[in-house]
C-alpha cells in the first residue's frame, strides 16, 4: 500500500479500537483490510491480550502463537492500522462520525533499536512478580512479556526506574536502545467510530472463601494455563506448586464463583471447555493420571464442543462427577488437597485427595471498576453494552460479555461492519 | 439411579411452602453446595440438597416425615453460601411448619393454628372458658385487700383448667401426632437407606432418648453453626428458663396440694428465685429472638412466617404479664395486677392448649427425630 493510498483510506474514516487481544485484533484487521484507518491502542506492552497466555485455544487446540503470528503479520502488512501499546484512553469528546481521542502512551523506556539480546535483563538483580504467569515465578525489572511478545522489544519496569538496576541495564545495552528519561506522551486521534475490546481479567479467587485459594495447590484455570504452556514457569511441565511433584491426582472445580450471587452471577460460558482442555493437558503428560472434574451442569454450547466432551467422557481416567465443591482442605504435612462435594447422582459426600485442584474461575470484565472515557452504558455486572441506536461505539469481545475465542471473532468482525457503517453514515 | 421413580407432584404443597417462608425454593439449582457447607449434615446422604428438589417437585412424601428436616436446625450456613438464594436453611423450616400442620389433630385446628387470620378465635377460647368459669362460681370482680390471684381465679379453677390440658389433652392429641410421625419417619428412612435398623424397639429408642438429651441442653448442634451464632443464646436462654418455669410449677403444685402451703410465697424463697431468674433469662432470650430476627439483613437468620413469629410474641406475651403481675402486685395495684394475671392464664393455655400446632411442637417432634437419628446409626450418640 503506498503512502497515497494511505491518505485516501484516512480520507474514507478512522476507527480507534481499545483493546488489543484476540477482539481487538480482529475488528481491527476486518476494518482496515477492507480500507479503513485503524489505531489500535493496548495498554499493555504487548498485543495478543488473555489469548497470549493460554497454552492451546478451541476450536483447534493450536497453541496462540498460530493464530497470534497470522495476525500480527498482517498488522505489520498494513500501513492503514496504527497501534500503541503502554497506551490508555484519556479523554473522548465530540459523536458519532466525529469522535476527538485523547491516547496517553506510558514510556516503555526500551526504543525500536531493541535486539532483544536479553543484555539488559542479565544485569538486573530485584525480581518482580510475574504478571503474566499470575505471579508464579519472578521476572526481571528489564524484560520480554513474553517469548511471542509483539511488538517484539523489551520493556523497563517503571519499578526499577530511578534504581540501580536501570544504570546497570542502560550500560549493558549496546545497541542503545534504553532511554531512561521517556516521558509519557500524549497522542489526539479523529475517528469517527470505536470499538471497545477491553476484555477480561480472571475474577479474584481468594474472595471464594471456601475453596482454599490460599493453599499453594490450589491454583486457577489460567494460572494452569500458564503452568501447561511451554513457555509458562515451568516451561510446560504441569508440577504442582508446592514441590514441584508430579500430578497423579487432580480435581477441576468448576463454576468457581460462578453463576454465584456472592462472586459473578453470571456464566463464563467457557470455563467448562476450559477445564474438559486442561484434562487434555494432564493425559498428555501423565498418562496414568487420575482426573475428577466437579460440576453443577457440564456446558459444550454447540456441537464441536459436545464432540469434545463425548470425547474425554471416553477416558476412563477422567471422572465427572455433578456436584458443586464446597470445601477444601490442605494436609498441612503433604500439602495434598482434599474436595469435598456431594455427588448429587448418587446423594452421597464425595472426598477426594489430590495433588493439585485447579478452580474453573470466571471472566471479569476489565470495566467492572475501570469506567471508560466516554459516554458508556453498562450491565449490572460490569459489561459494556453496546447502544446500537446512537452507533458510534460498540462493544465486542469478553468486554460486551464472556465469550470463547470463535465467538469473539465472529462478534469482532460483525462489529467492524457496524463501526464502517457510523463511517458510512455520518 | 439405581430404581426407578413415578413423580407425582403436589402443586398444593409447593404453594403451602411458599407460604409457610420457603418462597425462594424455586431458585435452586442443585449444585449441592449446601450438603456440603452444612456443619451438622450427615456423611451419609446429607441433607438440603436432597430435600431442596423434592420440595421443588412437590414430592410430599419425601419430606413430611423425613427425620433429615427436623435434624436441621436453620443455621442458614447453606442459605449464605448458597450461590442462588434459595435459602434451603428457610425451606426446611418451613417443611417442618408443613408437617406440624400435617401430623396435627384435631385436623381443624392444625389448619387455624398457623393461619394469621384466625388468632383472635384462639384468644377467644380461653378467654370464655375462663370468663364463664369465674361468672359461674362468682369471681368476676376485682378482689378487694391484699393481692392474692387465688382470691380471684381460684387455684382449683386453675387447675381443673390446665391439669387436664396437661395430663389428658396434650398427651392424647399429641400422642396421636406423634404416633404417625414416629411410624413415617422410620418408613422413609429404611426406604431411603438412610438407618441401618430396620426394626423399631421401644426400649432401644428410649434409650436413644437419654442420649440425646444432653445435645439437646448443651445446643451442640447450635453451636456448631458458623452463621447465625446469636441464635445460640438466644435459643439456649429461652429453654433452660423454660425447664426452670417447668420445676418451679410442679414444686408449686406439690407444696400446694401435698404440702398444704398457698401461695404467694416470699421473694426470698429459693423457688421463688428460681422461678423469677427464670422468668428474667425468658425475657432476655426473647428479646434477642425478636432482634436477631429484626436485625437480619438477609443471610443470616431465618426470614420466618406468621407460623415463627406467633410463637415467639406468644412467648413474649407470657413473660410480660406473667413478670408485670407480680410486679403490678407488689405495688399494690390491683386494677392492673388482676387483669395482666388473667392475660397471663390465657396466654399459659394457648401455649399449652396449642403445643401440638404450634411451631412449640418442634420440641417434641425435633426431640425424637435426632433420638430416631442416633437409634436408627445415622448419627453416633455423643
């Protein structure tokens, strides 16, 4: 695409998209590879979003970087999307078809000379937790988020700015590429449309008091993800946290703090392939392992997923058993888990002693606490809802409500239409 | 499961729960996470989960003269946790207000009893009995003189009154109840496999009994409850002044009619004391009752129906006039002193004249239900 017919793209309508995970990623590319101008703004340093950290995603199980690495190939092939990471939307004013956007972009500190030569890491002493393994392991103040980063450049902790640590990365660079003195910038867009991809965070574990998330075997599906993934703290070996042993045993325990009047009330929709995908992870590596999987209803929305289920229900080793888990100790000595539920097939208590037990948690909308720049309207739970009358701005993805990665696609696309449509029209 | 089951729901029975305080029960999902948060379930076939969906189903029979029911004891810990609010700890009290009704006879009265339309014709009943029986032997004045409540309900009248309410009326009409409750609950059981008996012994249930009155006076299953702690004092202070009221009469009755000595007796008498310590743990307790119930935002105690509330006014009734006659007389009022001690009497009928309707009736139905429980192995005698 050539620099004119950059211009004359510009001249047909901007759409700013925020949030730069599978949803975003998609709306932004359905837009701007039928002809439009896109910022993608992402206020982490990476693009990829919750997708990034899993270790396979349905419908394929292919891990993310296949369909991650198609994506940002074709961002990179495409002059007509502009994108920034570290970045937030400060301030939105003006209506449909003529939105004026205020983009604040945190310093990364770490410029495009960046080799990703891993020097400046070396030289840095504190650890920080890990975020993106939800704290399992440290990381270092100068850092790659991780193997598949895109944009693919290190980032400095604005936690290590000002301390020794920041010299001694400055100095290991050869290529300089550190700049210690980045200030945030302020960038102002004029877009006629907008799409919120804002996303989802898992809901916080330790408010479910009865299910033993202090306990260090007790660990959440994406904290399982990270722990399955080849590139997660373990590069890819599932160990339980404690002592790093091998799992013979392992309960998921779904609907954990879902469809909960005290925790989320809704369903995630996918927590239950989530785990049924886990059991996956567990029968690869530990052929003899033993999996219990305590639910209230199994939920495989269509018939790829019912295929699925059928699938592990074969698996003699898997146990699925209809029963809410509603208590979980620790053997303080072994520090084995123990579940206990009733089975409601049968009416009896079920205890079963695991190595590890993994909680289904649900999908928290980013925006349940942090209200967007604008005139939105949301759901009593958080969820951002779309007011497709007045157009201009629309939700998608695990922002308008949970959804798995097939769907937030499909809605991704849908909604880029819609946004061209305000572009269109106004 | 491993037979089948012809459902036949009671759509009646589903309405009567609702309105006996069990309207959440719909909600149920059947997670069963209340079998599991229950501090005193059984390891065997806990309850609510079981309970919840029969009672969603109208499945009658598997409820009315089901012991698990009456084993609960409305902690609520299931109700708090409960990620629905369907409140199970709510909808078994209110299968067991169903099932007093239920067992009741005269079935007439097991029906205007609970029914908030009709307690002024309890009030009424004493309240002529009384009223004709001091017109007919001349006693319809205020006394004058000293106070003494034998110069104007003569303590003959009173127990011609209430002897045989308590030796001939409760024991008959309760006993009938008791009789069909005890032969349900033991059938449901053995079906259910939930006793390891199969036969009924009498004198091997008496003994289940004395082992279970000790739970019973120590309120361990009360205090075993997580949420709801304040109904643990609340409970225990009402009963124990309830066993202390009990002494005190029948010592009276005796000093009166063995010992030949009326009353009133002096304050300092240790009986007295008794009965007057016992009267001030009666009102505290129902007053925490009535706070705990008041003060509730939601999770914790029971919402309670008509049925729940009745029982304790009644109470708060019966320790007002009772404690506001003696005070009234000591202070030489008769005017107030003789009409608050006739509210006293009626008030002791209706407790005892309507125990086997009333939500009281929980004493004697709960009792034998946790005596079948330990008799039958579902649980050990502690």
């Amino acid at each position: 695409m050539t620099e004119e017919q950059r211009a004359e793209d510009s001249k047909k309508g901007s759409i700013l998209v925020v949030g730069g995970g599978i949803s975003g990623l998609t709306a932004t590319l359905e837009a701007a590879e039928v002809g439009y101008e896109v910022f993608l703004v992402e206020k982490n340093p990476y693009l990829g979003g919750r997708v990034a950290q899993l270790k396979h995603y349905f419908p394929k199980l292919c891990p993310p970087s296949c369909g991650l690495e198609i994506n940002f190939r074709r961002i990179k092939d495409n002059p007509g999307i502009s994108f920034y990471t570290l970045a937030e939307i400060e301030s939105i004013s003006g209506g449909p078809g003529n939105y004026n956007v205020t983009v604040k972009i945190n310093p990364r500190y770490v410029n495009e000379k960046c080799t990703c030569c891993d020097e400046c890491a070396k030289v840095c002493m504190t650890k920080l937790p890990n975020e993106f393994n939800f704290d399992m392991g440290t990381m270092k103040g100068a850092y790659l988020p991780h193997e598949m980063a895109f944009p693919m450049r290190y980032v400095i902790s604005p936690k290590i700015i000002g301390t020794d640590d920041a010299k001694r990365a400055l100095e290991a660079c050869k290529y300089d590429a550190i700049d210690l003195e980045m200030q945030p910038k302020t960038v102002n867009l004029k877009v006629g449309a907008i799409i919120w991809a804002t996303g989802w965070r898992p809901y916080d574990a330790s408010k479910i008091d009865n299910l033993g998330f202090e306990y260090p075997n007790v660990i959440t599906n994406m904290m399982m993800e990270r722990l399955s993934a080849i590139n997660g703290p373990t590069n890819g070996k599932i160990l339980r946290p404690s002592d790093n042993k091998k799992i013979s045993k392992i309960a998921f325990v779904q609907c954990a703090g879902s469809r909960d009047e005290n925790h989320l009330p809704y369903c995630s929709y996918i927590c239950c392939m989530a785990s049924l995908k886990q059991a996956t992870y567990v029968r690869e590596q530990y052929p003899e392992a033993k999996i219990f999987v305590f639910y209230i209803d199994i939920r495989a929305p269509g018939q790829r997923y019912e295929k699925f289920y059928k699938k592990i229900k074969e698996d003699e080793n898997i146990f699925l058993i209809k029963g809410k888990v509603a208590e979980v100790q620790e053997d303080p000595s072994t520090k084995d888990i123990t579940v206990v539920a009733e089975d409601a097939v049968g009416g009896e208590k079920v205890q079963e002693t695991v190595d590890m037990a993994v909680l289904a948690t649900g999908m928290v909308p980013n925006t349940v606490d942090t209200k967007l720049p604008g005139d939105v309207k949301y759901d009593p739970d958080g969820f951002v809802v779309s007011d497709l009358d007045r157009g201009g701005m629309y939700a998608t993805g695990c922002a308008l409500k949970p959804l798995d990665v097939t769907s937030s696609n499909q809605h991704a696309t849908g909604v880029a239409l819609k946004a061209i449509q305000t572009l269109v029209s106004s | 499961m491993a037979n089948s089951y012809w459902v036949e729901p009671d759509v009646r029975f589903v309405k009567q729960l609702k309105r006996l305080g069990g309207d959440t029960l719909k909600k149920c999902y059947q997670c069963a996470t209340c079998s599991v948060v229950c501090p005193i379930s059984p390891e065997e076939r806990p309850f609510p989960r079981k309970e919840m969906i029969a009672a969603q189903w109208g499945l009658k029979d598997k409820l009315v003269g089901n012991m698990d029911v009456w084993l609960c004891h409305q902690c609520n810990d299931c109700s708090t946790y409960c990620p629905r609010g369907a409140r199970p700890g709510d909808v078994l009290n209110a299968v067991r207000a169903y099932s007093i009704q239920e067992y009741a006879w005269p079935k007439w009265l097991g029906k205007i009893v609970p029914d908030g339309r009709f307690w002024w014709l309890l009030l009424a009943i004493p309240v002529a009995i009384f009223l004709f029986l001091l017109g007919v032997t001349g006693h319809l004045h205020i006394p004058e003189g000293e106070i003494e409540f034998a110069k104007f309900f003569p303590t003959l009248l009173v127990d011609i009154i209430f002897v045989p309410l308590a030796t001939f009326w409760i024991p008959v009409v309760f006993g009938i109840g008791i009789y069909r409750f005890m032969s349900d609950i033991h059938k449901n059981a053995v079906a259910e496999g939930k006793a390891k008996r199969k036969d009924l012994n009498i004198p091997d249930f008496l003994k289940s009994i004395a082992c279970t009155i000790p739970t019973i006076l120590s309120h361990s299953k009360f205090s075993q409850c997580t949420e709801n702690k304040g109904r643990y004092l609340a409970h225990i202070l009402v009963l124990f002044s309830f066993v202390g009221l009990f002494v005190v009469t029948n010592i009276f009755f005796v000093a009166l009619y063995i010992l030949q000595i009326p009353g009133p007796y002096a304050q300092a008498n240790p009986v007295k004391i008794l009965a007057n310590i016992s009267a001030i743990a009666l009102l505290v307790g129902v007053i925490l009752m009535i706070s705990n119930r008041l003060k509730d935002t939601g999770a914790n105690v029971g919402k309670g129906s008509y049925f729940d509330w009745s029982l304790i006014i009644l109470v708060l009734g019966l320790v007002v006039t009772g404690g506001l006659s003696q005070l009234t007389r000591l202070a030489h009022l008769p005017s107030i002193a003789y009409p608050m001690y006739f509210a006293h009497l009626v008030l002791v009928f209706c407790l005892f004249a309507y125990l086997p309707f009333s939500k009281l009736a929980h004493l004697v139905y709960r009792t034998l239900a946790m005596a079948y429980s330990r008799y039958s192995e579902r649980e050990p005698c502690d």
